[in-house]
C-alpha cells in the first residue's frame, strides 16, 4: 500500500493528478503505459521508447485536458493504429506529422492513407496479420486478428464532403519490448475463439480490453475472453464510458471476472501504470 500511495504523490507531481501502479520493483527496466481514455495508451518502453496506441485525444470527452494538446505526449517514436474508425484513428495522422513518426495499422487503412494523400508511404508503411515488426532493437510487434470492423471516414478536400474508403481488417496487436514484458491491445472487438490461441502464443502480461459493449465485448464476454482465454497477469479494461451506448463498467467486468489472481487495473484516464 505504501509502494501504491507514494506512486499516486510522483504521479500527481509529474502528469497532473496521475495515478501510479508499481505492480513489479523494476529500477533499470521499467515500462509506463499512460491511459489516455477509450482505447488510446501511451506505451515507453525499458530503452525509452514511446509507442502510442490508438490516438484519439482532441475529441475524446475522456481525455485529460492537457493531453488534447498533442505536444504534451512528449516526443513519440511509433503509432499503432488498431481500425480505421475515428475514436482509434482520429488523432493518428496528426500525431505522425508531428513527429515523424510511422503509423502502423491494417495494411487497407495504410493504403488508404497512401493512396488519399493522408499521409505520404514512409509514414503509412504497410503490415498485416500474423506479421511482426521490430522498429526498434529488442522490441517485437505483431498484428494478430479482431473481430469488429474498419472503414474509414474522410473528408475530401476537394468537396468538402464526407467518403467511406477501405480501412482494411480490424487488428490486435502483440507488444513485446525489451525486457520481455508483453502487452495485448485488442482494439475493438467482439468475443472470438482464437484469443485462447493468442494467449497461448504470446502469453501476455497485460491485456488491453474493451468492456464497453454494443460495439464490442460487454463486460461478462470480456471477463469470458480474459479469465478463460487469454489468461494474462493482469488487464486494463478499456473503450467505455465515452457515449451513451458504451454502457459496460469495470465494476461490471471485475464481478464478472470473479475470483482470480488475474490483478484488474481500474485506471482513470491520466492514470500511469509502471512495470
């Protein structure tokens, strides 16, 4: 509790009235992930690399105030980028010129981005399921498969009228970095068999989960995929609580859950969690 209290005091110094999990003593190798609200993550790694995840901020009503300034991220390394719709995407484009910093997303919405002039080919490069990235050394990411959907949403310059292009299929992403330590991000999706296969595969330490329902998995699907599937350390519930319709609550997926040694992080946005 003592480790828990004065995290909370380093993060109030440091983001603005963060909250800080030391789960694991780790003084040389440590990872932070930044909840910033819905499915968007701030991710450094052990070598000091930052990966973002999801990035919608500006428009987020979840979002801290401060982080809908993209400049208060801080430099950015990597973008991933789980389908194309605009509460995981919206942000991307911006965030990647800002920085010079690859967008990796479905291999369709890249395209897209290519092809739309959104963003030029070396910051729209193409991945797909089952591939695996290493942007930098020691640090692994793979698309692995979502069940949801992805179109993307465009406004032409030209008309000043909205289009639908080809956003590509939905992912997940496995994150491996330096230390070993493994994140899974599902992104938006609905339950499916095969996460027992991911989890046997990557055997994740962390799981990113969306909870919210209607869209995605509701809180009894998601403790479902968690308790019985992937079986990860621990899990971060995810994607709720930002319209009327994403009705699922941590509360909800923690009863659900049930009794487990699976430890819940109950992260308000702003809060930090460090591994």
């Amino acid at each position: 509790m003592r480790t828990r209290q004065w995290g909370a005091v380093l993060g109030f110094l440091v983001a603005a009235a963060a909250v800080v999990w030391t789960p694991q003593a780790s003084a040389d190798e440590k990872v932070e992930v930044l909840w910033l609200g819905q499915s968007a993550f701030r991710v450094t790694t052990p070598g000091g690399h930052v990966i973002v995840i999801d990035p919608y901020l500006i428009d987020n009503p979840k979002t801290p105030e401060r982080y809908k300034h993209l400049e208060a991220l801080g430099k950015v390394d990597l973008i991933l980028v789980t389908h194309a719709h605009l509460d995981h995407f919206a942000d991307a484009p911006a965030l990647a010129r800002l920085n010079h910093a690859p967008v990796y997303g479905p291999a369709g919405l890249d395209q897209s981005m290519q092809t739309l002039g959104i963003l030029p080919p070396e910051l729209a490069p193409r991945m797909n399921k089952g591939g695996t990235i290493t942007p930098f050394p020691g640090v692994h990411i793979t698309q692995v498969h979502a069940e949801h959907s992805s179109e993307l949403l465009w406004t032409n310059p030209a008309t000043g009228k909205q289009e639908t292009h080809v956003g590509g299929e939905p992912v997940g992403f496995i994150i491996e970095l330096e230390n070993g330590f493994r994140i899974y991000h599902m992104g938006d999706t609905g339950l499916f068999g095969d996460m027992r296969l991911i989890g046997e595969r990557y055997h994740p330490d962390l799981l990113m989960i969306p909870i919210g329902g209607h869209f995605v998995m509701d809180p009894v699907d998601a403790a479902y995929a968690t308790r019985e599937l992937v079986r990860p350390k621990g899990v971060i519930p995810m994607h709720y609580g930002t319209t009327a319709l994403l009705k699922g609550t941590p509360e909800e997926f923690e009863h659900a859950l049930g009794a487990t040694d699976i430890r819940v992080y109950k992260m308000q946005p702003g809060d930090i969690l460090q591994y």
